[in-house]
C-alpha cells in the first residue's frame, strides 16, 4: 500500500529516499540514506526478550536478567553491524550491451566497498523485473552486479529504481537503501523474418558498383537472386539457415541494397514496418551485402560491418522518439 503510493506520487518518494533520479556518476551509500527495520526474526527474538525479562521479574531471577541483557546486548550489537556492512558503498554504473525486444536487458552495477572490512550477503534487486543477485565485497575490492529486466518496448530502456539491502551479520535487522543510476539500454525493434528486397538499381532505387570483371577469388555470401547461376549458390550455407545465399567473388559485378520505407506494404503499422525493417537489417550482414538505410527525413549510406549493422538498427529503434 505505502508502496503503490510513493510509485504515484514520485516527488514525495523522491524526498522520503534523499535522492532525484536518475543520478549521474558514482552514488555513495550514506549513512543518512540507509535505512533499518527489524526483521520477521527479529521480531520474534525481541518477543522471546520480553517474556524472559517479564519471568526474570517475576519470579526474581538474577541469571534470568543477566540472560536477557546479554542477548538484548548482542541484538544491538547486530543492528550497528548490520547498517554498517550497507552504508558508503559506492555505485556506479557499468556497460548495457544493446538488445532486441523481447529479450532480456543486461544492467552492470559495480559496487565498491570503499572500507578496510568485508562485506558480506549484499543482495542487489532490480525492482521493477524482481531480478536480483547477491554478492560478497572484499575488503578494498569491487563486485559486479548483473541484473536482468524483460525488454518490452523499442528505444532507450532506463534500469530504474534498484534496491541494495542487507542481513548481516545476525538476520535479526533489515537494511536498505534505493539507487537508480543514469543507465540505460537501447532495445532494438523485434526483428522479422523476411526475404530480402531485390538488389537492383531498378527496384530498389540503389546504384550499381562495378568492379574488374573476374570471378577467381571468393569474397563472401550475398542475397540469392532469381538470376544468379545454381552453381554459385552456397548450399552449405543455405542447409544451416533459411535463406538463400549466393557465393561472390571478386570481381562480380555487385549491387548496393537498400532497405527503404517506401518498400513496405501499407498495410503495415509503424512497429511492424519497423520490425520488418529490422529484419532486413540482420539478413542483409549475414549475406555480407553492402546495403543502406532509408527512412523518412533518415539515410544511411551503404556499406557493411558490425559498425553500420548497429547505426542501421539504431535509427529504427529511435525512429519517432527523437
């Protein structure tokens, strides 16, 4: 209930916790942003101090008090280390490598200790997804967290609120503290399978790039094309895949492929125009053509590479959201 109120109002959560999100550079756990309850256990053991203070009481037993006292010491004790193990821990934000939606997001926390002591069972949680990890902090060392969220929309992904809590060392007491560090992931749209458009100037409005006439030596795989010769295709490709490649060699008389806008059928709604497109995408690097990109008011000139495959699906996953 407290929960689904802070979540509805974000500036009072904002001012509860001691922090605007999202929070730029390293994040220092202080002592003022720690904060500690008891937990289910310790509830119980503070209910067995009270019955054995009230029986000590009652029937005047001194090894009773001293049994109580000691117990009630050790329980302090516990709570101090316990806020301890958790606070001036730095976090700081780590990579996010690019995914495809529908596929899990990768956030990378590094926290540092920052002490001369361990710290042991410090649980990392990712509060929207409910992914979580726990891990050990060597005295002077860092820990990476990996925490996976469900990619359910195309564009910038932000990992959110993550809660750090800890137990240590008696799991009498809870401590927690919340960080969303300025990270985020870029979702690609869904890619769909597709055939890929001609390669011709004609239909695909691309330009042809002629080479020396000769076909010695193999220079990699290409969209198969109605018109290519069957002895060129490459079947062992072909067997491991669903798409037909054709060999190139050098030499070979090559067309530019592009990947337009215009070519959808307009039937098509924006993100399957755009998972389409995608799709493309991916096909047209696994056949190694040269191929560009052209959206409206976008166009990236053509080559290949894993550096013009991830600006291509980069447009498309920003596409409308700049």
């Amino acid at each position: 209930m407290i929960g689904a109120f802070l979540d509805r109002h974000p500036r009072i959560a904002n001012r509860l916790y001691g922090f605007t999100p999202p929070e730029r550079g390293t994040v220092l756990l202080v002592h003022r942003r720690v904060y500690i309850v008891p937990a289910r256990l310790g509830w119980l053991f503070g209910g067995t101090l009270v019955v054995l203070l009230i029986g000590s009481i009652n029937y005047a037993l001194a090894l009773g008090f001293a049994l109580t006292f000691v117990l009630g010491g050790m329980a302090l004790a516990g709570m101090v280390h316990t806020a301890r193990n958790l606070a001036r821990i730095a976090v700081t934000a780590g990579r996010c490598e690019p995914v495809f939606v529908g596929d899990p997001a990768q956030f990378r926390l590094h926290l540092q200790g920052r002490s001369s002591f361990d710290r042991p069972a410090i649980l990392a949680r990712h509060l929207g997804s409910g992914s979580q990890l726990v891990v050990d902090i060597a005295a002077g060392a860092e820990a990476e967290v990996v925490l996976a969220a469900p990619a359910r929309r195309r564009g910038w992904m932000p990992i959110g609120r993550v809660m750090l809590e800890t137990r240590f060392p008696l799991g009498l007491f809870r401590a927690w503290s919340y960080v969303e560090p300025e990270l985020a992931c870029l979702v690609y749209p869904k890619p769909e399978r597709s055939p890929l458009p001609p390669q011709s100037a004609e239909a695909a409005s691309g330009t042809l790039s002629l080479q020396m006439p000769g076909n010695e030596d193999f220079s990699g795989l290409r969209g198969y094309q109605p018109s290519d010769s069957p002895r060129h295709v490459a079947w062992k490709a072909v067997a491991r895949s669903d798409d037909m490649l054709t060999k190139q060699f050098t030499g070979e008389a090559s067309a530019e492929l592009w990947l337009e806008w215009r070519l959808l059928p307009g039937a098509l709604g924006l993100e399957e125009r755009l998972s389409r497109l995608a799709g493309w995408v991916l096909a047209a690097e696994r056949a190694g053509a040269h191929y560009g990109l052209r959206l409206p008011g976008i166009e990236l000139a053509p080559a290949r590479g894993g550096t013009h495959r991830a600006a291509c699906l980069k447009a498309l996953a920003l596409y409308g959201m700049q």
